[in-house]
C-alpha cells in the first residue's frame, strides 16, 4: 500500500509523457485525476486499517536496495506521517481539479503535479535517511519547472532562487546524514534514534546543526525565508496551494522526525534558539504582512508567521506540543490551502490582487459573494476563532510550549493576534464597501471553481468542532519521538496530557 502511493504517481506521470496525446485534449487531466483520487481513496483506506494505539511503524516495507552503500528500500507510516499523507493525496487533487482547462503543455504540467505528489509521499514514507533524502530531493525538480513555465512575469527568478535556496538545504541534510551514518558506524542509513544515544552530546550538536539549517531553510523560517514570497507571487495558484499546503511540511516533519527522534540531547542544547527564532519569525512574518499590497503575499508572509508557532512547539519538546506542532501541520496546510485557492479565484475574475485597486467584492448582485464569505472564513481560522481547526491547533501550540519558553509563547501569542490584524486590514480593503465601476461586471464563478474551497471549508469547521479527528493519529508516536523507543511506550496507559487532549476533543 505504501509503494503504491509512492509509485502510483510516478507512474501515472510516465504514462501521461509516453501515451499519444494531442496537447489541446485534455486526456493527461482526465488521468492525472483519476490517479490522484484513486491516490486519496487508498489513503482513507490505509487511515480506516491504522491501529491509532500502536505507536511502531506500521504496514513496514523492507527491501534491500544498494547495500554497498547502505541504502535500504525501507518504507512505513506512523501518527505523524498519516495525516500528512492524506493532506498530500487530497491537495493534489484539488490542484488538479482547480487547475484551468486550458492550460498550456498539459501532459507535461499534468507529470509534474503527479511527479510532485509521488516524491513528497516518499519523504513522508522513507524510514532511511538516505532515501528520505532522495524524495527530499526528487520534489524540487518538478516545482522548480512548475514555476518557471507557468508562473508569472519574474518567474524565472523566483524558480531560481527557490532552487538555490532548496539545493543548499538538501546538502546541509545529506551532510548531517552522511555524519550520522559514519560516526554511528552504523551498517546502513535506517532510521534508528538508539544508535545516535551512543554519541557524545556535542557531537550530536554538531551533526543536529546542519540539519536545522537544512530543513529552516525548508519550512521556512526567519532568516532563511525570502525565497517563500518571491516562490508564491509568480506560482500558479494550484502550484501555490501545494507549496504552502504541502511542500513547506517538509521542513517541519523533517525536524521532528530527523532532528527531535535522532538527536533530543542535542535538541534540548538547540531549543531556546530555536523557540526565539520561532517567535522572531512570527512577529517578523506578521509584520510584513500587514505592508502588503498584494493579497498574495499577505497570504505568503502569514505562512511564515504560521510555520514559526511549528518551530515554537518543536523547540519545546513537551507531549502536548509535539502533538500541537502535528496538528498545526494540518491546520495551516488546509487554511493556507483555502485563502491561495480564492485568492486565485479573486485575481481570474478581476485581473488584479492589489488591495488598493479592489473593493466592493462582497456585493452580491455584481461581485464575488461566496467568494468573500469562503474567504472570511479562511481568515477567521487562521486568526484562531474558536470552533474552527486553527484555533485548536494554535492554543495547543500555545499551551504546550508556554511552560518552558513563557516569553518566546507571549511572543508568538502576539503574531497570532496580528494575524486578526493584515487579515482584516485586506478583508476590509477587498470585500467590502462600494463596488467600482471598472469591477461592476465581473464574470460569474463556475461551480468547478467553487467546489474544493467548499470542501476545504468544509474540512475547517469540521475539525475544529472534532478536534480528537486530528489530534488522536499522533499521539501515541509523540511519546515515541521523545524516548527513542517504541517499546518504553505504555499503551492504552497514557499520561496526563494525553488525557487533556482527549478531553478538548469532546468538548
């Protein structure tokens, strides 16, 4: 179940290349949605058989690859990686979906999305260093020709800083990983946090440092970060909804997995730095937010802002907020998905994303009224109004890390209320007030264009009001990354915060 949902992509991209297919049909999409909803259909399947109380790794998949080099084909899926995996199968279809008919190269665009998804599927999957690598790697090529064909006027030089940036972000991992393997002298590169306890303390710093920097670079935080806005302005708004929903979890999945599971002597060396970068990152992220023109980069600085309250829960290190860092994956990858969808949505319709040239959207006779009501939605999670899934994710964050970094968590308390702030500073401009008279006969939106912000909301409110929907996968493995040792885990015996999240999931 797991090559396939590796592999399936990959192949349906090969198919799309190699299959005769005039470029004007739209056989490739026809395709490359089928794929990718079989794709999600065998996620759900493989979420409907996972043992939420079983902290190893499950449905393990072992072949020996290259062993000259260490290398193993090893595979498996635990609480942390799962939602991620559905996140990744279900954002790719709606990229699909809300990608224009009339696109431009279609069996090349199509390969690179299915490409794409099948390459994250293997970061998240790879329980090898090495091969985690490899997938780490494999992403980059295609959102690099995702950008740089299909973005907007400077989208060849935002397609080249983000492959600079991401180039130097893989070498920093591979150098961590090719440090762990020789030092360890571990017979190949699987995952196995016990063989870096046999490591002096400073040495794991020294092997944790570049691989903080690699994946910083990634998630990305402050000061690590320009490459993001530049990378979302030219982006497509599927390519965008993709980079911010999925892409950017890389980073973040990678320092829980990698940097907390393998290293957490070190990490607890690294963590106050760690959580004040969190904080600088949100208020930095906020900051630019609200001098932004351009509804897009609103969005864009918002994630930075959001990926620092991950980085804030990860420094800290306690159960509940390695539980909260999870659940803010999936928070912020939903919502950001949803505000870029609309956002593109927006630009289609008028020609523009200036928040100084756009007002009056919410009309509903001439303007765009589901639009801006989905789109104050979105806002309203992202600025942590209760009974939605950011507000959940974000006071998990919040509480979890406050008793060890207090003042970085006040911080970052303070970046989420200025979420409230941009965000309604380009509600307000866009959406309402007097309709002018250059946007009095907008074009009407298309219930295609409509469905997956609906489903997204939909996916919003529903986990905020069920919050144990997401929490419960990543419980148990939180346990696990903060050990080293699946078998220390005592289940169905779990301690106290555990019990706090279950009980605000019933609430």
């Amino acid at each position: 179940m797991l090559s396939a949902l590796i592999w399936g992509p990959i192949f349906g991209a090969i198919l799309i290349a190699i299959i005769p297919n005039p470029d004007h049909d739209c056989y490739s999409r026809k395709i490359a949605l089928g794929i990718m909803v079989a794709m999600a259909g065998l996620s759900v399947l493989l979420a409907g058989q996972f043992n939420i109380s079983d902290p190893q790794m499950q449905f393990v998949e072992y072949y020996p690859w290259l062993p000259s080099l260490g290398l193993n084909y090893h595979l498996g899926v635990d609480g942390l990686s799962l939602p991620l995996l559905l996140l990744n199968s279900a954002l790719v279809v709606i990229a699909i979906f809300s990608t224009n008919t009339e696109i431009e190269r279609p069996r090349f665009y199509y390969a690179l999305l299915l490409l794409l998804s099948g390459g994250v599927a293997g970061a998240f999957l790879a329980q090898d260093l090495l091969l985690f690598f490899l997938f780490f790697e494999l992403e980059i090529i295609p959102l690099y020709f995702l950008i740089a064909i299909w973005g907007g006027q400077r989208r060849g030089y935002a397609a080249m800083k983000f492959l600079l940036y991401t180039a130097l972000s893989g070498f920093l991992v591979l150098v961590s990983f090719l440090g762990w393997f020789w030092l360890t002298k571990a017979p190949n590169f699987d995952y196995n946090p016990s063989l870096a306890d046999a490591l002096p303390v400073k040495t794991q710093m020294l092997l944790l440092l570049p691989l903080l920097l690699g994946l910083g670079i990634k998630i990305p935080i402050f000061p690590f970060h320009t490459w993001l806005p530049d990378a979302h302005v030219e982006a497509s708004t599927p390519v965008s909804v993709l980079l911010a929903g999925v892409l950017l979890k890389l980073g973040t999945y990678g320092l829980l997995r990698f940097g907390l599971g393998l290293y957490l002597e070190a990490w607890v060396e690294f963590a106050p730095y760690l959580a004040t970068l969190a904080a600088i990152s949100a208020l930095y992220g906020a900051s630019c937010a609200i001098a932004q023109k351009d509804m897009k980069k609103v969005v864009a600085y918002s994630s930075i802002a959001h990926m620092g309250y991950i980085l804030l829960a990860a420094a800290a290190a306690t159960r509940l907020s390695v539980t909260a860092a999870s659940a803010q994956m999936v928070s912020h990858g939903i919502i950001s998905a949803l505000l870029f969808l609309l956002v593109g949505v927006v630009y289609k319709k008028t020609g523009s994303r200036d928040v100084d040239k756009l007002q009056g959207l919410l009309t509903p006779e001439r303007g765009l009224p589901i639009t801006g009501s989905l789109m104050i939605l979105g806002v309203m999670a992202s600025a942590g109004i209760p009974g939605m899934v950011g507000f959940i994710a974000e006071f998990l964050v919040f509480r979890g890390s406050f008793p060890i970094f207090p003042t970085q968590t006040l911080l970052c308390l303070i970046g989420s209320g200025l979420t409230a702030v941009y965000f309604l500073l380009m509600i307000n401009r866009v959406f309402f007030g007097r309709l002018t008279m250059e946007l009095s006969h907008l074009p009407k939106v298309r219930w295609q264009e409509q469905i997956p912000a609906i489903a997204l909301a939909v996916v919003i409110i529903a986990l905020g009001i069920q919050p144990h929907w997401l929490t419960q996968w990543s419980e148990p493995q939180t346990a696990v990354l903060l050990t080293g040792h699946p078998d220390l885990v005592s289940v169905p015996a779990p301690p106290r915060i555990e019990i706090e999240v279950k009980e605000l999931g019933e609430v």
